[in-house]
C-alpha cells in the first residue's frame, strides 16, 4: 500500500468487517489519518484472545470501505489474527493507532476478558501500538452509534495528539444515550464482576443433548469508580488495560506462606 | 455425581482430553481428592478465554480415565466452555480446587493471554475456585512428564492444605529437566515478551494465497525475578495472576492529561 504523511489508522473488531458497528468506527477516524481495515470475514464475538495455529489463514481484499475511498481486507481468523497479519502482510511495520469495535455490545468490567474487540487491540499494544476498543452497551444490529461515533473521534484524536506512553490500550466502553444526554469520558478502573451461567438444556431431533450458554452479569463491585458506574451514569467510560497479569499481592502473600 | 468428604478436583486442558499432558495431571492429583475430569474433545490450543456462544454445546460421558477409576467427561467447546458447563452441570456447584494442564509447550510470560490452558484455570478462579495451570516446555506428545507430576502434586497439595486466598490463580511451568537436575519451585512475575510473527505465504492447488502463523518469541524483560529466568535455571515457575486488567500507573497518567 501507498502511504503518505498522515498517521496510519489500523481499524478492525470482532462483529465482522460487515458489522454496522465497524463501520461507524471507520466514518469516527477517517478524517485523523490513513485508515485501513483489516476484520475478520465472520462474527467472532466471545473469541477471547484466540489465535489461529492449528489451519492456514485466508487474507483478501475487499470493496466493503470503497465508497469512503477506503482499503480493508477480510480474513478467515480471529480479531487477534487480523492485527498479526495486517501488521505483516499489509502495513509491513507499526501503524500510529489501532482501533477495534465499535462492538455491538458492552466489553466493561470483566468482559474485557472474553472479549475478541479488546484482544485485537491488545495485541496491537502488546506490539508497541497505542491502541483502543470501543463498544456500545446496545446488542442490536441498527443501534444508534451517534454518541459512539463522537466518543472514538474525540479519544483517537486524544491519542493521536502527542506521544502516547508506550503499550497503551484502552478499554472505552459507551452507554445507550443521546448526544444531548451524553455526560463526557470518565478515566474508570474495571469492575470486580462475573457472569453466573446457567445453561439451557435442550434435545436434538436425534435424540441427544445439548447446551445453549446463556448467563446473568452479576456486579460484585460496590465501590466508586467503576466503569460500570460510570456508564449507569451516562459516561463513556474509559479504563487503561495493561498485560502483565502478575497480582502482586498475591505473590508477597506467596513469597511469606511458600518461600523456602 | 456422588461426592464424599473428600475435596472435589475439577481437572481440564486444552490439548483435549486424550493429550499425554491431562493423564499426567489427573494421575499427579488423583490422591488428593475426588477427580472429575471434564476437557475438549479435540485440541484447543491458543484459544485463549474464548467461549461459544454462536453455536450449541455437546457434553458426553467417556470412559478415558476408567482404569483409574476416574469420572471423564468430553465438550466440544473451548477449555473456558468445560469450565463453564463442568460447575452448571457436572459439579452442580463449585469444586474445591480446578487444575489445568499439563500444557504441552510453555505458558510463561506473554504465553498466558493467548493460552487456553491459562483460560480455563482463569475462569475457575473468577468464579472463586482456587485454580492453577500447569505447562512443560516440552511441545512433544510423547514429553516426559515426571517433574510436572512431581510440581502438579506439590502445588495442588498446597493449594489444598489450608485456605487459599480468594481467586487465587497459579502459571506454573516447568523446564525440561529430570528429577535429579530439577531445582524446585520459585514464585515469578511475568516476563515482558512478545511473539515477531512470520506469517509463511503459500498458495493452493487452486492459485490462491494463504497464510501459516509462525513466529519467534522475544524476551524483552532484562530484570531480575521473571518467570523466564527461573525456568532458565531448572526451576518450575509460578506466576499469580490477576484479572482485574486496570493498568494503575497509565490510569493516573491519563486523568492528569485527560482529566476534565
């Protein structure tokens, strides 16, 4: 690909590169830089941070960003797939910003885990990529993603400004909200939260069983500062994620009760 | 299930259920307690925390660990998927320790995020379920398990000898080594590392490009007290991990700069 002077903007999510929601991200950045879009060619909601070992990966272009003059790709793998090959294959190097969403459906709290939208950005930032993920609490396919549309500008922008500290990554979730009732971003940690499963139990025509995974979020957090709190409040919440999963105080705790 | 008073073990994996890794574990851990054995049907490596959500889950009775005399269960989703439905409708509550493992191939460092094994321990713990995943560096399918059955027993013993702290969740691996040259446990943080990916480009019978996954892993952590060095040194290194992902430092740095 030709690149010019501007930034370089990797956009990709886990819906679909045919999600409306991706596409909303798209039209939020086009004007902060070179965009190109690289998604996987098939809803990957709830990946995780899966990779693809085990088969071949397929990556081609499509005319999917064309009316907005735009390059993309689809791929055959996950979110996190899509960030290694685009990196390799596509940009040949480090784009400025990668961004992933905008997910149709929250990733606060412990979502984040579960999550493809916020894998595909963390592996671009454990590359050294300052990056973010963006989702809006709205499940459906025609959500309204005004609000959202203004958040990603106003934090792609933000992170494009000036320098950003190195393995940055944003995990920037949106309420269900107007433009008019929309309270601003608010810097958030994540919420100590879970989902409780109950799976419904059904029988195939066969005979034989089988399991649909349905499930309850249960936030177990009733401190202040939460993004979930944040975002019962009309804030788009924002909360810095980082990688090392060391837990500190589980190792002190561990040196003094194992240590030899 | 009937349960006595013994404590109730939950073993899984992601290799699958058959995987040389899994027998080691259940046979390092079968005297602790009562084992209940519920993994994927077919390997599951680098899933990471996906879960299935899309698509039904099968759930069926084996007979793979009979000859000990252990209760074995096949799902056909991921290892976060076995975790989920193992509690909902296997335990039918929670079990009082959840082993992982043994990986065939290391988990150390950056590893845990893509790792499935690390997954399925990690949802365990969210769940407050004392968990632990254990990994050799030793990719082979006929690796030599001795030392991993030795660290699996220890480590599970501990766990299961007084109360654990809530959420606990253990990374252990352990080095190459024999039981002569192996020198002991030693509580780590996780190492600062990536994966350079490579992607090896092909083309088909058919003239279309495809694209291998490969790479190199990168240790970029100089510092002391890394679980990477103690593997280095013949030691099995335990990690604990978190899963509150909010990076302190980068939240202070952004409500000084952001802060409205």
């Amino acid at each position: 690909m030709q690149l010019d002077n501007r930034p370089v903007i990797l956009v990709t999510n886990d819906d679909g590169i045919t999600a409306p929601g991706i596409r909303a991200l798209v039209e939020a950045v086009k004007d902060l830089g070179t965009v190109v879009v690289v998604a996987p060619d098939s809803p990957q909601s709830g990946m995780g941070h899966a990779i693809t070992i085990g088969k071949p990966l397929r990556l081609d272009r499509v005319s999917v960003f064309e009316d907005l003059g735009i390059e993309a790709y689809q791929c055959s793998g996950t979110p996190v797939d899509c960030v290694k090959l685009a990196r390799d294959k596509i940009l040949k190097g480090k784009p400025d910003l990668c961004v992933s969403g905008v997910n149709h459906g929250s990733n606060a709290s412990i979502n984040v885990i579960y999550s493809g939208t916020m894998s595909a950005a963390m592996e671009a930032a454990i590359e050294g990529i300052p990056s973010a993920g963006f989702s809006l609490l709205d499940y459906k396919f025609d959500a309204d993603f005004t609000v959202s549309k203004k958040v990603a500008h106003t934090v792609a922008s933000r992170m494009l400004e000036k320098q950003m500290p190195p393995n940055m990554l944003l995990n920037v979730n949106i309420p269900i909200t107007t433009l008019g009732e929309f309270k601003g971003l608010k810097i958030c940690r994540q919420a100590d939260a879970k989902w409780a499963e109950n799976f419904d139990h059904r029988i195939d025509p066969r005979g034989r069983d089988y399991y649909w995974m349905t499930g309850q979020f249960v936030n177990m957090d009733s401190g202040n500062g939460t993004d979930i709190e944040a975002l019962k409040e009309g804030y788009a919440s924002i909360v810095p994620i980082k990688f090392d999963f060391t837990d500190t105080i589980m190792k002190s705790w561990l040196e003094k009760e194992w240590g030899d």
